[in-house]
C-alpha cells in the first residue's frame, strides 16, 4: 500500500499542482499499480481548517497538526517542495529527519544519487539513470561509501569525506530533502518551503491529497483534492 500510495502521489502532484521536481526526480517511487486515477473534487481552505490543520497557524504548530495524522489516518511521511540546500554543512543534523534525500548537480543528471531511509537506516540507493546501487561511490571503502544497512546518524560524515573528492564534488551542487519522516522532530528548515504535501487513502477507491501552502513560515491556505481509483 505504501509504494502505491507513493506512486499515485507523485503523479498526481505533477498532474495537479506541476512537477516542482526536475526530470532527475521523477523516479522518487515507481507506480506498483498502472490504474488511472480521476479527479472527482477539488477545495481551497483559506480560512478556519482540515484535519486539525489551521491557516494562519506557524509551519511548527501545523507540523504536529500532520503528524497527529500518522495513527488517526496512517499519514506516515510528508513531501517537501524546494527544501534545498547547496552546502552539505546545511545538512548537519538533519538528514536523520527525511526519509528520501537527493544528491545532483544544479542541472539534473543521471549520475544524480537517490538515497532512501527507513527506521533510522540506508534502505535503498538508485542512480536518478535507475541503477540500484549497494553502495554509492561505488569503489569507495566503508568509510567514504554509503552503504545500504547505515545508520543515518553516520551519513554526514561520510558525505563530508565524499564531498572532499573532486571527481564527486559537483554531485552535491543541489540536495533536496524531499520527504519527511513523520515520527522525527520538525526541522526548522521546513518553514522556508512554499508547501508540502502527503495523501492518503479514506477508503478502497478514494484517495485524498492534501496540499499545505505556506507564506512567511505559516499555513497561508490548504488545499484538498479527492480522486477516484
């Protein structure tokens, strides 16, 4: 259910709202089930709320409003659009927090490097080309290689020691922390993005997405479509 709920996410929010991703991007989950999707509604929140999500309220407060979703409606992840960063010393102490990081140069490529967390480890790595990868540099020791199976904690270290490369260096020109992990803290940097957005199934054949559009670290509006399965 996970992986078509991603699938059907990313092509509806490129379908809907317009790819905020770049071509290297477009691979973030493949699409398990082929079935066409159809858009049955569409509404445009910009006073009071949905979902215990208020507009006006600050990114913070709206952060713990989504992640109270996790065990009422089985939100367990939160996509960022624009949450990049162009120095790795950015990302200190934050990559724990996502769960799908991108690592290319400023125009995409398909060297660029896709790297997937889960619990709190490497999941799975792929090469915006597709290529899956154990390791990424691939002929690099343990302690200059992500590997599938490490910790989060230990990835800035080992991307510091990458970055240090010259024949990697352009590979870190753009990162994008495109997915949050709900049951991580929030990360300040969320609140400079112009919106996130999750969707989730209310029943067999209907699917809502919720799209949360902010302005100066607030919820300016939210954004609700339903589509039909």
């Amino acid at each position: 259910m996970k992986n078509l709920l991603y699938g059907l996410l990313f092509s509806l929010i490129c379908t809907s709202v317009g790819c905020q991703l770049e071509r290297a991007d477009e691979s973030i989950a493949p699409i398990i089930d082929p079935k066409p999707v159809v858009l049955i509604e569409r509404d445009s929140i910009s006073a009071g709320g949905y979902l215990g999500i208020q507009t006006a309220e600050s990114a913070l407060s709206a952060y713990s409003s989504v992640q109270s979703l996790l065990k009422s409606q089985g939100v367990e992840y939160l996509n960022i659009v624009s949450n990049v960063a162009t120095d790795l010393s950015q990302l200190k102490g934050r990559i724990p927090l996502y769960s799908y990081i991108v690592l290319d140069q400023s125009e995409g490529t398909d060297s660029g490097v896709q790297i997937t967390l889960e619990a709190g480890m490497v999941k799975d790595l792929f090469l915006n080309s597709g290529e899956k990868l154990s390791q990424w540099p691939k002929k690099e020791n343990v302690k200059s290689s992500i590997r599938l199976g490490d910790d989060s904690e230990t990835l800035y270290e080992k991307l510091t020691r990458i970055r240090a490369m010259k024949q990697y260096a352009a590979t870190f020109e753009r990162i994008m922390m495109l997915t949050k992990d709900l049951t991580t803290p929030f990360d300040p940097g969320m609140a400079q993005s112009p919106q996130w957005y999750f969707a989730y199934t209310t029943s067999t054949d209907l699917l809502e997405v919720v799209n949360i559009h902010l302005q100066s670290g607030k919820v300016a509006y939210i954004g609700v479509e339903r589509y039909k399965k």
